[in-house]
C-alpha cells in the first residue's frame, strides 16, 4: 500500500486522474508530486492499457469470467497434477512435442516453446521456487504471481495485444492450467497459421518482458505486432519459395524420365 502524503489530491481522487487519457500515459508531474520518488518511480513504469477498458474483477478459470465452483475445482485439480508432474508422462505430452516440432517456424521458436511448455522459462516464480529472488510476483503488473502462463497470456498487459491478434487468439479463454496443458488446448482449437502466430507472438512477449526488466523498455502493443507479422510474412516468402522450387524440381525430373524410342 502507498503511504505518501497526499499534496492536492482529494480523498475522493482515483486513480484515472493521473492519467492522461489522450496519450495513455501517465501525468509524471503530479505523479512525482504526489508520492515519495522510489514509489513514483514504480507508478511510471507500470503499463496503461491501451484499450479504455474500464477495471473489473476477472475469474480466470472460466470464458465469462465469472466464479463457479466447477472451474474452482478444476483448476485445483490441474494444480495438483503440476505438482505431481503427471502432465510429463501424459500421451497427451506427446502429442504436444510433435505439434512443436511440425510446427513450420524457427527452430528458436519451437525452443522457446519446448521451453515454455517444461516450465523452464526464468519467471519470477520460478525463480522464486529455487530461492533466487525474494518475491514471485509480474515485474510488470505487480498483481499475481509470474507464472509463464501469468506472463504469456494472462496478464493484463499482454492481453492487450492478444487483442488485436486473430480472431480464435482473441476469443480463446484465460486459464490456470499448466503451460503444457494450456498449449495442448491451443493445438484443439487453433489451425496451422494460428499457431504459429500464436508462438511467435508469444516469444515476443516473452522478449518484451525481458526488455522491460533488464533495459527498461516497453514495447507497445502495435509495435509488437508489426514486427511479428513482419517475422511471419518472412516465413511464409521462405515456405512459398521452396514449395516452387520443390515444384520446378518434380517438373524437371519428369522432364528428364527416360523414354523408351519410337519403333520404326
């Protein structure tokens, strides 16, 4: 909880009215005003989100976002199974790794989601877990703790460029499942070019976060984007070259297939 002194604030104020709407941003006068410096510092680095929506509370274990005991224990249930490590030896785990390997993008990539899916990624919980850092919670919203499913899909911040991504990617639902389960629902729902926009807009993400802890950058949505679909148009040029390749290769072959003379 903030405990600096108000200077001109009152009571009544919310939050809103330290932002300036026009620019999503945040008015750093009365910002730095207002609170001790360390914690100003905090409040400037902290995203706004880009789509005016207003605040609500969120169940995450269901599509409308509303509690039910049902998903309360499902989501208890799949917590357990991490913790058993019951997914790994799962067919369903199987199925997965070949999925990543079909996959036709990068091979860092598919590393990165071979990553994603072993819970290996360096997030705050993980870290966390192995007595690294003090506190598992988002370096970025400070309000849950950073799982890699929390830092690649459920965080607010990056909910806003699922957002602007294809429409499956939009309506597809928030989850507490481990990060294996969640990409095995992704394969049930998603097409081949989905999926591959969803990886790589995922390791973008992942290299945003990065970006914002080590150098203090934030990539905004739009920017991310661009440069993802700038990466998958790149790929689908390199595909649609060597399938006409491949094309003109079974042309020359059939071309060059020895024919037995004419009789005389």
């Amino acid at each position: 909880m903030v405990r600096s002194p108000i200077k001109f604030l009152s009571f009544e104020a919310t939050v809103a009215e330290l932002i300036d709407h026009s620019t999503k941003s945040w008015k750093r006068d009365p910002v730095q005003e207002i609170f001790e410096e360390e914690k100003a510092l905090v409040i400037l680095q902290t995203p706004i989100s880009s789509l005016n929506s207003k605040d609500k509370l969120i169940w995450h274990g269901t599509k409308n976002g509303s509690f039910s005991v049902k998903s309360a224990y499902h989501m208890e249930k799949a917590t357990k199974m991490e913790g058993r490590g019951q997914a790994s030896t799962s067919k369903s785990f199987k199925e997965v790794w070949k999925k990543i390997w079909q996959l036709h993008i990068p091979p860092i990539d598919k590393m990165f989601i071979w990553r994603a899916c072993q819970e290996s990624l360096p997030t705050q919980l993980n870290l966390f877990k192995t007595k690294i850092v003090k506190v598992p919670l988002c370096p970025i919203c400070s309000r849950e703790e950073e799982s890699i499913l929390h830092t690649l899909w459920n965080c607010e911040v990056v909910k806003d460029v699922w957002g602007q991504c294809s429409m499956r990617l939009q309506k597809s639902t928030c989850s507490q499942l481990p990060m294996v389960l969640f990409f095995e629902n992704m394969i049930k729902v998603l097409n081949d070019s989905e999926m591959q926009e969803f990886v790589m807009v995922a390791r973008q993400l992942w290299l945003r976060r990065n970006s914002f802890i080590f150098k203090n950058k934030f990539l905004p949505p739009n920017c991310l984007l661009r440069e993802t679909s700038l990466r998958l148009q790149l790929l689908k040029e390199e595909e649609d070259k060597i399938q006409t390749q491949k094309k003109g290769q079974q042309t020359k072959n059939s071309a060059e297939k020895w024919q037995s003379p004419p009789a005389n």
